[in-house]
C-alpha cells in the first residue's frame, strides 16, 4: 500500500513539474506573465525533479542558469539516494 500511495505522489508531481516547465516556456516566447523560478524549483524539491529536468531540456527551458542546470540534477540525485535508503527504488 504504501508503494503505491509513494508512486502515485511521485507520478503526479512529476507531471505537474514538467507541464509548469513546459507552460512557463510558452509563457516566456509569448512574452507574458511567468512562473516564479521558486515555484519551479520549489516543485522539483518535493519530488518533482525528474519532470523539472525533462522539462527544462525537452522544452530548452531554464538550460543556461546555472542553479538549474546543476540543482535540479542535484535534487533527482538527492531523491534516488532517499528512496534507496527507504528502500523505495
């Protein structure tokens, strides 16, 4: 039970990372109001860093900042290393 209550959570704040990324993207060509880096970041910290880091690099967003391009990465790796000690992956 408690595997599957973890994937759904990691699921779907995955997908919500990586549609913010993505809406972001749209948001930045268009020239419109944009999501706060924090709410970015903030949503790869709880879970939600490998959605962060297919959407900066599928949608080419967030590529060129460096607390980016090595936070994000940092956090998924964070994450792995949690989940083994839980004994989760």
């Amino acid at each position: 039970m408690t595997l599957k209550i973890f994937l759904t959570y990691y699921v779907a704040v995955n997908t919500i990372t990586f549609i913010t990324f993505c809406t972001d993207k749209k948001r930045a060509i268009k020239k419109q109001w944009r999501i706060p880096e924090k709410t970015l970041l903030g949503l790869s910290l709880i879970g939600g860093a490998a959605g962060g880091l297919i959407g900066m690099y599928g949608c080419h967003h967030k590529t060129r900042k460096w607390y980016f391009s090595l936070g994000i990465p940092a956090m998924l790796a964070l994450h792995c290393i949690v989940l083994r000690y839980l004994k989760l992956l």
